[in-house]
C-alpha cells in the first residue's frame, strides 16, 4: 500500500481510509453467522438494484431506527 500511495502522492494512512476489505470481510461473517441478517443484506442490496431503494433511504431509515432506542 506504501508504493500506492507514494504513486498517488498521498500518505498510507490517507489511503487506508478508502480501503473497504475489513468492513467488507466483517459483513461476510455477519451474513454467514446470521442467516436473517444475510437475507436482510440481500433484500437491501436487490432493491438498491432495481433503484427502490437508495443510500439515503438506508441512512433516513437506520436514523429514525436509532433514535428510538
């Protein structure tokens, strides 16, 4: 990641913060340890897809969500 970010003129840890592999590899487990989760994630991801859902609608959803507890 080093040589990256030298080509890239950034420093490595400006560059880590785009590094997806660690969130992403935590949600494969959450999914597989959980197999309502994963079909939660699943729906998510196929209406995001057919544009009945966005990012916004997402965060919109999880606010009001967290704001209850």
């Amino acid at each position: 990641m080093a040589k990256l970010a030298g080509a890239l003129e950034v420093s490595p840890d400006e560059l880590k913060q785009y590094d997806t592999r660690a969130p992403i590899a935590d949600l494969k487990r959450l999914m597989d340890s959980d197999p309502k989760l994963g079909f939660a994630f699943r729906t998510v991801v196929e209406k995001v897809k057919n544009g009945e859902l966005t990012a916004e609608d997402i965060i919109v959803k999880l606010s009001k969500r967290k704001s209850r507890a």
